[in-house]
C-alpha cells in the first residue's frame, strides 16, 4: 500500500471546520467491531461509552489507539481476568484513512480487543489472532515489506513483498542496486 506525500495538504484543505466524515465512519466501525470481539469472546460486554478523540494516536507510524482509564474490577471470563473501561476513546491516525477496508477492521479488532487486555499479553494476542485482528501495526498493511528508491527528493515504494519475505525483498533489492546504482530502502 502506498501513501500520498502530500495527504496532509489536501485534508487541511477540505475539512477546515467540516464535520470529519472518515473518522466518524471508523468510529462506528469500531463499535461494531467491539461487538464482534466480546461476543465471539464470550464475554458479557460491560456498558461502554466509547467516544472520537481529536488527537493523534501517540507513537509514530501508530495506526490507531484506544485511550482509557479503568475504574472498574477485574472480571473473570473463563480462566482470565478481563478489565473493561467504562469509557473508552479511540484515537485515529490520518494514515489509517487512507488503508482500504480489510485493513482498517484488522486494526480495529486489535483496538477492540485492548477493551478487555490493556496490555500486549499471550492472551490478547491469541484471541486477537483468532479474531483476525492486526497483531502489529505492519500487519495491516497488505503488503509489508516495500522496496523502495529515492527518485528526486522522495523514495518511491518499486516493489512489495510479503513480511514473510525479508530475505527475498534484501535480494531482489540488492540486484536493482547493482544493475542500477542509486539509493534505495526497504520499508518495514
Ligand atoms: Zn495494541
């Protein structure tokens, strides 16, 4: 998946004042995504106000986040002990806009299940896995590994290969570079 340099220049453009029709269609993709998550879980789903923030997410190439405090008690679900917020506020990155579909619910069923496992533990990233949720950010990406050369001033993503294949992706681009010497980078 490739990106436009210039996506901030445009959104500046056309959304000044304008309510923010994309994140509010992944807002609502979210919640349904949380009813995915905790039915296919089976864990009853406390009442939660999940709410839109403004921010970016922090951390940079993080795709999305959910940013909560827990003031309710652990609950056991089966042998685990789940921690529900009561409120919930999913933060969206720009980039995440512009990933098609596919991608966008990977990374939502991996927010959704943060609901219950705030933390990146063996656990949530088993029923995260079982769900088809992202399990890195990159995972959400269709193609993981770019090559990419530096055209002018920008790299330019050439070629894509699975993240599986790092050694093929170093090969392939090891050979561009000596038919055709110049810069060039592997993105990850
Ligand atoms: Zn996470």
């Amino acid at each position: 998946m490739s990106y436009p340099f210039d996506y901030e220049d445009e959104a500046a453009d056309e959304s000044f004042g304008a309510p923010d029709i994309g994140r509010q269609n992944v807002l609502a993709r979210f919640i349904e995504k949380v009813r995915y998550v905790w039915s296919n879980a089976e864990a009853v789903l406390p009442q939660i106000e999940i709410l839109l923030g403004e921010d970016q997410p922090f951390g940079k190439g993080v795709l999305a986040g959910i940013v909560y405090s827990i003031q309710s008690r652990p609950e056991a679900i089966g042998q685990h002990l789940l921690r529900f917020p009561t409120k919930a506020v999913l933060l969206v990155a720009d980039e995440l806009l512009l990933m098609d579909d596919a991608a966008i619910d990977r990374v939502l069923i991996h927010e959704a299940c943060h609901l219950g496992y705030p933390r990146h533990t063996k656990e949530f990233f088993t029923l995260c896995r079982q769900l088809g949720g992202a399990v890195t950010s990159h995972d959400a990406k269709e193609n993981n590994i770019q090559v990419q050369q530096k055209v002018g001033a920008r790299y330019q993503t050439i070629k894509t290969f699975p993240s599986d294949e790092e050694a093929q992706a170093i090969a392939w681009a090891r050979l561009q570079m000596s038919q055709n010497p110049g810069r060039y980078r592997l993105s990850m």
